[in-house]
C-alpha cells in the first residue's frame, strides 16, 4: 500500500526530531483523506494518569490534556483497544471539539506492553472509517511505537 510506503518514509528519515515526523504524518494523513478533518496525536503525560496533546493538524482544539477514562481518547488510554465511533453523538463520553465533528477513530500506541500515547482522527463525515484504515492506523501506531 502506497500510504505506508510514504508513512515508513517519514519515520526513517534520520534528521527529524519525533515531533516532526509525527506532524508530517499528521499533514500527509490529512491531504491523503479527505474525511480526516482533525488528526492528531494525544501522549501520556510522565506517570500521571493523562494525556497531553502532540502534534497535529486541524482546528484548534481546548482538549489539550485529557484525564484518563474521560472521552473517546481518555477511555482507550484505559483499555488498550482501538475505538471506531461511527458516531460521537450516541456517545455519553463523548468531549466535542467542534459541532462539525461526526465520526471519530482513536488508535493506542503500545511500547513494551503501555499505552504511550494514540492517534485521534476526527471526521466532519458520519461513518466514514473503513477496515482499511483502521488496519493502517495501527499498522502507523506500532512503527511509531518502535521509534519512542
């Protein structure tokens, strides 16, 4: 698949800090799909039970640290699991960012069995993610997992 190709590209280039590779990765992500409205990356902050907010492209967003178990993305940094909502309104754990957002995707980043961190994709489409990408997405959060 091209997009890994172009993904993996990003990760092995030697110069880059982290920051920048994953910014990259957020703005080919954004320009490849066009129902990727907001992508970023979401981090565990040290040993506290939160995650602050990395790299990423999209509207600005007031969800700049996010407790565990609080949201979409405070829930998978409980359980480890990728969560697909088809639509965040039927959502009671749901923290809006924006009104226009319909769908969203969070992917965990697993190093050395702990949630590190995830990646957050937001969607202005309903139900928009596919098999496919889910299968990318965690394809990406493991690469990124061996480069942390």
């Amino acid at each position: 698949m091209e997009i890994k190709k172009r993904l993996s590209s990003i990760l092995e280039s030697p110069s880059n800090h982290i920051d920048e590779k994953l910014l990259k990765i957020c703005q080919l992500l954004d320009q490849e799909y066009s129902y990727f409205n907001w992508t970023g990356f979401y981090f565990r902050n040290g040993d506290k039970e939160e995650l602050i907010l990395g790299p990423y492209v999209g509207a600005a967003t007031d969800h700049t640290v996010i407790p565990f178990g609080k949201g979409i993305c405070g829930q998978v940094a409980v359980s480890n699991e990728t969560f697909v909502v088809p639509d965040v309104w039927e959502q009671d754990n749901y923290l809006a960012c924006s009104l226009d957002t319909k769908a969203e995707i969070v992917v965990p980043i697993i190093k050395e069995g702990k949630n590190i961190g995830q990646i957050d994709i937001d969607s202005h489409t309903h139900d928009p993610f596919t098999a496919e990408d889910r299968e990318m997405l965690e394809w990406l959060c493991n690469e990124i997992a061996k480069k942390m």
